[in-house]
C-alpha cells in the first residue's frame, strides 16, 4: 500500500522558496533516509507532511487520501521526532508518553499506562518512568520522544536528525531503537546526517537540494556510486 504520495510540492516562506516542486511515494514498510545540505528544505518537507506547515500547492495523499479531504485525521497517523526531544519539562516520563493517548484519542488511563509501560520496556527505559526529562541524558530523552510518538500508534514515523544535538557517545543508543523501528517494518521517514546508518536501514535514500529530491535511489546506489557531483561532492564533505 502507498503510505504517502507527494505530487508536486511547492511551500515558500514569503519570497524564498523552499520546496521546489518535491513527489515522491512511499509504500508501506519502507524506511526512507532524507539527506542534503543545510537549507535545502529537509526538515519543511517532514514538518509539511504532518501538517505543521501549510503546502503552497502540490497534492498529498496519505494512505490513499488527499489531506484536502482528510484534513486533521490524516496528521494522527503520523508520528514525529525533533532533534529537539520536544519533550512536556514539567511532566514524568509516564505522563509525557500518555498526555496524548488520553486527550486526544481519548484512551483510558490505565490502558495508556499499560502501553506506555510497555513502550518504556521496548526503548529500555523502564526504571525511568518516574523521571523528569532534565534528569535524563540527551539520549534518554530522545527515547523518550520515540516512546511518546508510538504511543499514539502511529503507521509513519517521521525523524527530524534525531541525533544531531545528542553527544557522539549517545548517538548508538538512540540508532539502535530506529533500528530495531525498521525491522517492525513501520514506515519512517528519517532526516539523518549519520549516512553508515542510512545505508544500513534504509531501503530508499532520498537526496535534496535547493527544494528538490534530485536524487531518489537505493543506499548501495547513492553511497558507492553516487549519479551526481553535487551528491559526490556533498558525501565527501560529510563522510
Ligand atoms: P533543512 O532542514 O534541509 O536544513 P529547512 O527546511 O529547515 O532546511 O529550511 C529550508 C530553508 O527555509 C532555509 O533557508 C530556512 O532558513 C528557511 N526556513 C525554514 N523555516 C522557515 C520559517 N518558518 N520562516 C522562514 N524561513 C524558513
Ligand atoms: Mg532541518
């Protein structure tokens, strides 16, 4: 099944524009890496997909359907993680991974907490159910946002560099739970500069640039023999 179709994506923030014509499908199960240069539109590509900004023109289908139909309900079957943790400071870790199963799909308490636990268990962070997020590392804390976004049982996964304000030594431990993500086959969309762990996860790697996915390919393809310059150029920068 085709999770998401993108047909022709524009969005500008007043004169710039930012997304430049973006399509693209992806089916369900896939694990799609996003890389590219700073500025070329990664992150308002995720944030467009699930609603935090408003697309200029272009179609979106999620799960078959046109957002211009679905409206709100298409955003509930997305999870998003930031580079920011993003996490509520003054709740536990519990009441940060339950706050929304209850307010907005209405669960009950206890079932919340049940899955939550569970969650926990899943992200290794069962005896952190009680913390708050500044008593938890960097890594900790993005687990915890993983957790958070299942909680809503979400069918797509969406990554904003998940890793990219953690210190080096707690990058593995936060890959390792994407990892095991891939292998549930949920469909994820990671935005990553950590590019051994987009050729060992993904199954497609989308490359952009200035707005556009110029590059749509298997890993093998885009990290052994990239088809363009700026791709090569881009890799031997960052690798
Ligand atoms: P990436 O994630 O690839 O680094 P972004 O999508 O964050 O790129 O940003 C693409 C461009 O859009 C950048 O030039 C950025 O400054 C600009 N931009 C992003 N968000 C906004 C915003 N809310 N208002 C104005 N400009 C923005
Ligand atoms: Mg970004």
């Amino acid at each position: 099944m085709e999770m998401i179709k993108a047909k022709n994506i524009y969005k500008s923030f007043g004169e710039l524009e930012v997304l430049s014509g973006v399509s693209f499908n992806v089916n369900q199960g896939e694990a799609i890496s996003i890389i590219g240069p700073s500025g070329s539109g990664k992150s308002t590509l995720l944030r467009s997909l699930i609603g935090l900004e408003e697309i200029n023109s272009g179609e979106l289908y999620i799960e078959g359907i046109s957002i211009k139909e679905s409206g709100k309900k298409a955003y509930e079957k997305m999870g998003m993680v930031f580079q920011g943790f993003n996490l509520f400071p003054h709740k536990t870790v519990l009441e940060n991974l339950i706050e929304a199963p209850v307010v907005v799909k209405g669960e009950k308490k206890a079932e919340a907490q049940a899955k939550a636990e569970e969650l926990l268990k899943k992200v290794g962070l069962s005896d952190k159910v009680d913390s708050y997020p500044a008593q938890l590392s960097g890594g900790q804390k993005q687990r915890v946002a993983i957790a958070r976004a299942l909680a809503m049982e979400p069918d797509i996964m969406l990554f904003d560099e998940p890793t990219s304000s953690l210190d080096p030594e707690l990058v593995g431990e936060v890959l390792t739970v994407i990892r095991d993500l891939a292998e549930e086959n949920i469909t994820m969309l990671i935005v990553t500069h950590e590019m051994g762990f987009a050729r060992d996860v993904s199954d497609r790697v989308f490359f952009m640039d200035h707005g556009k996915i110029i590059s749509d390919t298997v890993p093998e393809k885009i990290f052994v023999n990239p088809e363009s310059e700026r791709i090569k150029s881009f890799l031997t920068k960052i690798l």
